[in-house]
C-alpha cells in the first residue's frame, strides 16, 4: 500500500525517509494509526486520513493495495472546554518553560514544572483535561494521553506563535502570574510598600499581586517588551480569528 504524507508532516519523518509517498508493507492487521505512527508521526499531529478518497478514522484497516492520504490537524485546532471555560488549558513539559511564561503573560491558564515527568505530565494532564505541549514526540504517542500537541520552533518566539496559530485562544493578557499561573488582582500601593525597594515606591502607584504566591507586579524597566510580546500574540490570534476581550489590564510586571 501507499501512504502519502502532508508536507506539514514530513518534519516528523527520518531526514533519510522524508518523501511525501510511502510504500508501505501491509501486515494485514495493523490499524492506520499504527501505520501512520510507525512512519514517525504522533498521532496528534495527524489530522484527516482518506482512503480511496473517503475519509477514516485511525482505527480503520486498510487493504493492502489501498492508496492512504494523512493531513496536519486543521488550524485553528478545537479543544474541548469544560462548562465556564473560555479558553483552552495548557501544560507544558520541562523544557518550555520560556513559553510557559509568555502563555501565562497573555492570560492563559499554563501549568509547569521544572521537575515532572512522563508519567506524571499525562495523569496531571488529563486530570485537569488540559492540552500537552512538548517537543518530545515519544511523549505524544503516549495512548493515555487525553490531548497533547508538538510544539514547532527552536525560540520562545517561534513556539509562542505556532501555538497562537494552532490553538487561537482567547487572550486576557496581564491576569496571571508569570512565576505560578495564579490570578492578579490590583492592590493598593500602601498594602505592599513595605516589600517594595525604595525607587519602586518612588516611582510607581499602580500595582498587582498574584492571589497564590504573593507575587506584586508594577509596570516596570520591561514593560516595553512585554507589550510587545502582547501585541503582536494580539495579531496572530485577530488573523485566525476575532480575538475575545478580557478584563482590563493589570500593570506590567518589572
């Protein structure tokens, strides 16, 4: 049988075996999905297959003489929201931890830690029904696993941008904390000025506070970036789709 592979997906194939047509040797009992994973592309990343120009499920068996066409996941990519939910939750393994705070600036709700495993990431993962994201593509083969995507890019940029791209999520930029995911709220500046260094309290009035760990924010020496990094996430998710709006901005933290 054949098995053609979207340009999309080739990045997924050894360098030595990246034609976009397969011939593939057909046991007889292997399911698409099987086949299709045993070419190097998680299944997660496989969107339509076709058959004969019908469209099949991973599950299906094919004959062997069959022609298989193996699509990227559509963009923008659904996820499936508990009730109240507005946007997707994340959770990214250890070495995203760059854009678990750039996820966390924009207002999405991104669970990390520098120290969790496998294991542990797909029980927590679907627990919370939360959406993986890894560069580790033995990780989204995982069969548990409720829902997990590749993260494409080598620079926090990159990868940000590929999963505004891929996801569109409604942005409340400046209502989570950056160091644990926890709410901000505003606070007023005498509630913490003690904590406050003394040119921060010279030279500043609007604060926020994170509701978990106590973290105060203040539009500060990065502000400038940090905007930018929020407007231009701003643009890519207006380019899918018409951003959603959120509560008004908390100050930026220094």
């Amino acid at each position: 049988m054949r098995i053609r592979i979207a340009d999309e997906l080739l990045m997924f194939l050894p360098a030595s075996r990246r034609a976009p047509t397969r011939r593939v040797v057909y046991d007889g009992t292997s399911t698409l999905g099987h086949l299709v994973e045993s070419l190097g592309v998680p299944l997660p990343e496989a969107g339509p297959m076709t058959v004969r120009g019908e469209r099949v499920a991973s599950s299906f068996r094919p004959a062997a003489g069959d022609e298989v066409c193996v699509r990227p996941v559509p963009r923008p990519q659904p996820v499936p929201l508990e009730p109240g939910q507005v946007a997707p939750r994340f959770l990214l393994d250890v070495h995203l931890g760059t854009l678990a705070r750039r996820m966390r600036l924009l207002g999405l709700d991104t669970a990390y830690h520098n120290d969790m495993d496998d294991p542990a990431l797909v029980v927590q993962a679907n627990e919370e029904r939360r959406v993986l994201l890894t560069q580790d593509r033995g990780l989204l083969r995982r069969r548990a696993l409720w829902f997990g995507a590749y993260v494409r890019g080598s620079r926090p940029d990159d990868q940000l941008r590929d999963l505004l791209d891929r996801f569109a999520p409604v942005l409340l930029p400046w209502t989570r904390c950056t160091a644990c995911n926890g709410e901000l709220v505003q606070v007023d500046k005498r509630e913490i000025e003690r904590e406050l260094q003394a040119g921060t309290r010279r030279s500043y009035d609007v604060y926020g506070q994170c509701a978990d760990c106590g973290q105060v924010y203040w539009r500060g020496a990065h502000g400038d970036h940090l905007e930018e990094i929020v407007r231009d996430a701003t643009r890519i998710v207006e380019a899918v789709r018409p951003a959603g709006t959120g509560p008004a901005p908390l100050p930026v933290s220094d």
